[in-house]
C-alpha cells in the first residue's frame, strides 16, 4: 500500500498530490532583513510602470481635473496587487512562468497568441520610453529631442550586453525611482501641500469627468497592468525564488513595494499637477508644460530638474521593459528567456533598434507619443488575462491544497473591470483620440 504522504527535500510531510510538496501552513514568516534581501523583481516592475508615460498621464489627471480623478489609485492597488499575487501564485504552482503554463493548459496556439500580443504591447510602451528618454535630455541640455535619445540610447545598448544584466537593471532602476521621487516629493512641500478637502472628494466620488476615459485607461495601461505580474513571474527565476517563497513573504512583501511605490510616486504628480498646473488651465502638450510642474520649488532650474527626472523614468523603463519584450516574444515562440542569453540580448537590440526608428519617424512632440503608447500598452492585459482568469480557476492546479478563493474573486472582479472600462474607451473615446492626434 503506498504511503499517503511524501516527504519533501527540506523533510517536511505533505499530501503526495500536493502541488507545493509541502503543507503551506507549516513555512514561517522571514524577517524583515531577509525579506528585503531577497526582494527585487518588485523594483524593476515599477521603474517599468513608473516611466515617462505614467509621468505624463498622472500629470494630466491632475493638471486637467485636479483632484476628481484621486479615486484612480484605490482601483490600481487592487488590481496591481491581484495581478502580480494571482500570476505568483501560479508560477509556484504550476512550476512554470505565466507564457508557458498558458502553453501547458491551453496549447501552443494561446501560448504564442498571448507572447506576441504582449510582445506588441510592449513595444508600444518602448516607443514611449524612447520618446521620453529624448524629452528628457531636451529638457536638461536643450537640444532636439531625437539627438538626445540617440546619444543615451548607446549607453542603454551597452548595459545590455554585459554580463550581469538582472543585476545592473536592478540596481540603476532603483537609483532611478529615487531620483524621480524625490524630485515631486520636493515640489510638493514646497508648495504648501493639497486641498485635504479636494483629496478626500477625489478619493470618495468615483466620477469620469468629460473627455477623461483615455487619460485613466492610458494610466491604467502602466500602472495596473497583468504585463507587471507575467514579467515578475520571469524575474522570480532569475532572482532563483522559491515555492517557499510565497509563503514565507518574500513574493507578498516584493509584490506590495512594486504596487506601493508606483502609488504613491503617481499620487504625488497627481497632487502636483493639481496644484500647480490645474489652477492655470495648463494643458500638457509639450516638454514645458510639464516643466512648469517644478517651477514653484526650483524655479529657473525646473526644466534642468524635469528633465533628470524625465530622463531617470524613462531609462529605468525602457532598461527593465526591453528585457520584458524580449521574454514575452521568446517565451511565445517556445524560446529561452533567460535574460543573460544571447537569443534574448539579440531580440532586445532588434527590439530597441525597432522603437527608436518608429519614435524618430512619427516626429511629433515625445509627450503626445509617450501618452499614445501607453494607451496602446493597455491591450495586453485583457487577452493575457483572459488564461490567467480561467487558470487561476482550474482545481488541477491547486491539486492537494486550499483553493485560493480570495484571489480567485479579485483576479475575475479585476479582469472584468479593466477589460470593460478598455472596451468602452475604444467604442467612445479612441476614435476622437486617434483623429485629433492624426
């Protein structure tokens, strides 16, 4: 007769059918030192979310309707935070990254569909990032915008093809969120804080003012997006998680610093725009309306400010979302995604190569680009989400263990939430959008 129980290489004794190998009830919370010691992907997602498009669309919801929109962040912690746990949880789970359990359950065809789905989301959001890196040397130096990309853009080639490249990105898109938060937060001392009033409406009346579903869908596109999780779920491989590891804290605690940090930076230029650019009626069009921003704590200095700003944003994302692109089309194509390889630094040139030549032909101003692409970026999570939303559901993969029915209830209320608020933007919005900027 076999014996009901297996025991595990740490000796713990679990159901042999268990998908963990072990009884989840019995790993223990680390300590704070070796949870932050173990953290990481967390970081690069949000310098990818946090980039010159975010930048741009937080800085519009409040330049053009002050605090109305405030009531976005609540939806973007939720989702954010559904998003990344749901495409963890899997991973662990199946034993698999997110494009190849969609492989595993559903078949090649829904595997390459959603790689190269993502992949053209993706490269959407790098156009932006281009776009933004350009804007934000214009900004500092003066200089057109398609001469300053350029000239950074060889720096950016020249991290990806060395050795390291998890760790490099890690670090410099760190060093990068900080420069740029510290920056808004600066501004918003200075100018004496926000209307408390205005802040407690704007978070309480859930209201789409006139001509604002494109602004939040472009917002959402970048900073509650499934990409963030699917990519984590890549990075966790990389970082060499565990399946422990989503018990212990490590993934919860990973994934609440990426929702956090993005929150709570976006919050600020939101509060920011409300306060300097709304009471003017400035509408944000080109590189110096966005520099007004900083005019009231660095005054003559804003644009130089801005700029380091702009430029740190958009390096920080374009050096964590080409290696993002890269994965997505490898892992659609049943290819190695490992980011040290050479078919993924090889995709990443191409990848670079590509949104630079598209930024530089569009020839328009950088922030209406890097607003359109994220918009764009917004497609991805609707048909990824679709596999993950029917996975997370599957009883074959929480074989031997509790069902996970909170997560399970946010991923489908999140899904349909973010897929019907995109569907609206296309039938009401996106065609004025897209003959206004034709």
């Amino acid at each position: 007769m076999s014996d009901p129980t297996a025991k595990t290489v740490d000796g713990d004794l679990a159901p042999a059918d268990n998908v963990f190998g072990f009884d989840p009830a019995s790993i223990e919370r680390l300590p704070l030192s070796d949870l932050l010691r173990r953290m990481g992907p967390g970081f690069i997602l949000a310098g990818i979310q946090l980039g010159p498009g975010s930048l741009t669309t937080s800085a519009m919801l409040g330049g053009d309707y002050a605090y109305q929109l405030l009531w976005v962040l609540l939806p973007v912690i939720f989702m954010g935070t559904t998003f990344i746990l749901v495409a963890y949880r899997l991973s662990m789970a199946t034993g698999l990254p997110t494009i190849d359990a969609i492989r595993k359950y559903y078949g090649n065809a829904a595997a390459t569909f959603v790689g190269l789905v993502t992949f053209f989301a993706c490269v959407c959001f790098n156009i932006g990032n281009v776009a933004g890196i350009g804007a934000g040397m214009s900004l500092i130096f003066g200089i057109d915008w398609k001469i300053g990309a350029a000239i950074v853009m060889v720096f950016v080639f020249l991290c990806y093809f060395l050795k390291g490249v998890y760790g490099k990105i890690e670090k410099a898109v760190t060093a990068c969120i900080a420069i740029m938060a510290v920056a808004f937060i600066v501004v918003l001392v200075m100018t004496g804080g926000p209307d408390w009033a205005g802040v407690g409406a704007g978070l309480t009346q859930w209201q789409f003012p006139e001509g604002s579903i494109v602004t939040v869908l472009g917002f959402l596109g970048s900073s509650a997006s499934v990409l963030a999780g699917m990519y984590g779920t890549y990075l966790g491989a990389e970082k060499e998680w565990k399946k422990r590891d989503l018990f212990n804290g490590v993934m919860t605690a990973d994934a609440l610093a990426q929702v956090v940090g993005t929150v709570v930076i976006s919050g600020v230029v939101i509060l920011v725009g409300a306060i300097v650019l709304n009471p003017t009626g400035t509408d944000i069009k080109n590189l110096g309306d966005l520099a007004a921003m900083l005019v009231p704590a660095f005054g003559g200095f804003a644009n130089i400010v801005m700029g380091i700003a702009f430029l740190a944003a958009a390096f920080a994302a374009i050096m964590g979302n080409t290696g993002r692109c890269s994965v997505f089309l490898n892992a659609g194509l049943n290819k190695p995604t490992k980011l040290d390889g050479r078919n993924i630094k090889i995709t990443a040139a191409v990848i670079l190569v590509g949104a630079m030549a598209i930024a530089f032909v569009y020839g328009s101003s950088p922030i209406q680009l890097t607003y359109f692409s994220n918009v764009l970026t917004s497609i991805g999570t609707p048909v990824a989400g679709f596999f993950i939303t029917r996975m997370i559901w599957r009883k074959d993969v929480h074989r031997g263990v509790k069902h996970p029915r909170a997560l399970q209830v946010c991923m489908t209320v999140s899904y349909i939430f973010y897929t019907a608020l995109m569907l609206f933007a296309l039938y009401r919005a996106v065609p004025n959008f897209l003959g206004s900027i034709m």
